[in-house]
C-alpha cells in the first residue's frame, strides 16, 4: 500500500548518490487528476482530488526510479523493496 | 486497556519466518500502554518502527492513538515481515505502511526532525559477529535475534541516526537485554546525541533481562 504520502518521504541511498535523488520517480502510474501547476483558487474540488491522489491512490505493483542514478526500487504486493546490494552502501 | 492487535490471520508457517510476538515484543506493548496519555498529548504525526516483524507493536500504536490520527511508517529487512506487518495493518484497521528496507535508510534525508515516536525492538541476543552479518544477509528468521557483540551490532548503526530522525517532541523507545549493557547506550546518546534517556519498564523473562529504555531532546 504505497500511499504518495508515504512514496514522498522515500530517497534514493545508494552510495554517493546525494542529490537530486528524490523524488523517486514512478514507472507506469497515469494518473492526471492533479493539474501540473497549483492552481489561483484552491477550492473544494481541488481539495478532493488532492486528498485522492496524496491519501487513497495505492501503488500495488510497479517501481520507482531514482532521477539520478537510475537506480530501481521495485514494489510488489504493495510493499517498497528499499533494499541494496552490499556494493551499494554507503 | 488498549486490546492486543488481533493476528489470528498469521499462521504457523508465518512464524518460521517472521518473529512471533514474545516477552520482548508484550513488555514494550504494556511500556507504550503505560505511556498512552503522554503519547496522545503529543499529537504525533509521525510513527516509525524499525523491524516492524508482524506488525503487533505498530498496530497496537494505531489502537493508542486512532487509525488515522498520524502516518504509520514500517520498516523490516525480512520481506515475510514486511508482508505480515501490511497485513496485520489490515486486520486491525490501521493503515501502516509497511516498506521492506534497512533501519531507517530509505527514510533518514526526508524524516530529518520529524518523526514523533520512534520505535526498535532489535535484533539484541550476543552472538559471534559473522552470525549477526549472515542473519542480517538472508533476513529470515535469524535477523530477528542475532546481534552480534554485547547484541548491539545493529542497533548500534541504529543509536547513530536516532537524533537526526526525532522532532522536538519526539520519543524513542528502544528494547534491550542487561547484556546490551544499558549505562553504556545511555551515556552514548548523551554524550554524543545530547539525547536524555529513562528507563520505562524492566522485567526478566525466564533468562533475559529485558529493558524498555525512551531517548528524547
Ligand atoms: C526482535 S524482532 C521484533 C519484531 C516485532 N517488532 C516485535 O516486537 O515483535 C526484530 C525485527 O527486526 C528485524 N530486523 C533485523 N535487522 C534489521 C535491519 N537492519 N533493519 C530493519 N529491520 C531489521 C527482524 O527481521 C525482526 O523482524
Ligand atoms: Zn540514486
């Protein structure tokens, strides 16, 4: 159950890689309820579909992707993988 | 009295890989439940457990404050683990989020200062130091106990990154055994972390001598 909540407080921590590792982008999740930009007027609609996008979307099965090394972080059954390789530890 | 999470879903064969909740995992259920008023005063946002394992003492932190009063965040190297801790979420109705990662890694840049209550029952049982590394290596069963010298070689990497995740008003609560040698820990994490420490609950469980030990600013 990979709420964006929780996918939001996730970075990359392979070894050396500091920055620009986050956020963590997602492979395959099209959802385009939230506009690009934050709107003038932040009214109840924007409010719901907020709420949706940030607290009941739910990634069961994909990846992410660290936006500087590349590194992938599988999720399966709802569950982040976050684990590295013993080379990948800083 | 907060009940027990419910986690008659878990099986027999669960339990070959994932720790079963023990004396070590009821004495920090019953410290959290003397804590309880204190916990909610705090209004945390912010739980993080370490080694969530099948997820009781994380779901039992959901019944002390309300499903969705605070995000629940998991953690276990043990991916049966992490599979037990989402579900036992489930069968309580807490939403916790369970995440199969190494202490705190994934987590420690963007949790800087946040995290309210802090939890680790940890791998804590002395052994010799290449059986605390290979337990750590296959995360099954043996990472829930082996580790290593005095049993502080994982918690030890742990205390390192504890001041740099709790909130003003955060608490860490920390499981440990007499050989863990407490003084010692508690004097670490003053003397470095500038963290103060109380000991919340002790008690022996046939030859353990367990400790529930809370670190704050
Ligand atoms: C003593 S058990 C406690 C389980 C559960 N919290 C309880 O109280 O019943 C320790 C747990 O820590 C996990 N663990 C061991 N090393 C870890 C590490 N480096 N990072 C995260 N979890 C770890 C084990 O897989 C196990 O689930
Ligand atoms: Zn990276």
């Amino acid at each position: 159950m990979v709420r964006l909540i929780t996918h939001n407080l996730l970075a990359c921590h392979v070894k050396n890689c500091t920055s620009n590792n986050f956020p963590l982008a997602f492979k395959d999740l099209g959802d385009t309820s939230l506009p690009a930009e934050q709107p003038d007027m932040i009214d109840d609609e924007f409010l719901q579909k907020l709420h949706h996008v940030l607290l009941e979307i739910h990634v069961e099965e994909g990846s992410m992707v660290c936006p500087n090394c590349n590194h992938v972080y599988p999720i399966s059954n709802g569950i982040p993988n976050m684990l590295l390789a013993e080379h990948e530890i800083g | 009295m907060i009940p027990t999470p419910d986690l008659s879903h878990l099986t027999r064969q669960d339990y070959e890989h994932v720790y079963e909740p023990a004396e070590d995992t009821f004495l920090l259920l019953d410290a959290l439940e003397q804590e309880a008023s204190e916990l909610k005063e705090i209004r945390p946002l912010v739980c993080l457990e370490i080694g969530s394992g099948s997820g009781c003492v994380s779901a039992f932190i959901g019944g002390i404050l309300g499903p969705s009063a605070a995000l629940y965040l998991c953690t276990d190297i043990n991916a049966r683990a992490s599979r037990c801790t989402l579900t036992t979420g489930r069968q309580n109705k807490v939403p916790l989020e369970s995440m199969i990662a190494s202490l705190a890694l994934p987590l420690l840049s963007r949790l800087k200062h946040s995290v309210d209550i802090l939890l680790f029952n940890p791998p804590y049982v002395p052994t010799v130091i290449a059986e605390a590394e290979n337990a750590q290596g296959t995360a099954d069963i043996e990472g829930s106990w082996a580790g290593g010298i005095d049993g502080m070689q994982v918690t030890d990497i742990f205390l390192q990154t504890v001041e740099s995740l709790l909130s003003a008003k955060g608490r860490f609560y920390l499981v440990a055994v007499k050989e863990n040698n407490i003084p010692d820990i508690r004097a670490r994490m003053s003397d470095r972390h500038g963290l103060q420490s109380k000991i919340v609950m002790q008690r022996r469980a046939g030859r353990e001598h367990l400790f529930v030990v809370q670190f704050f600013r």
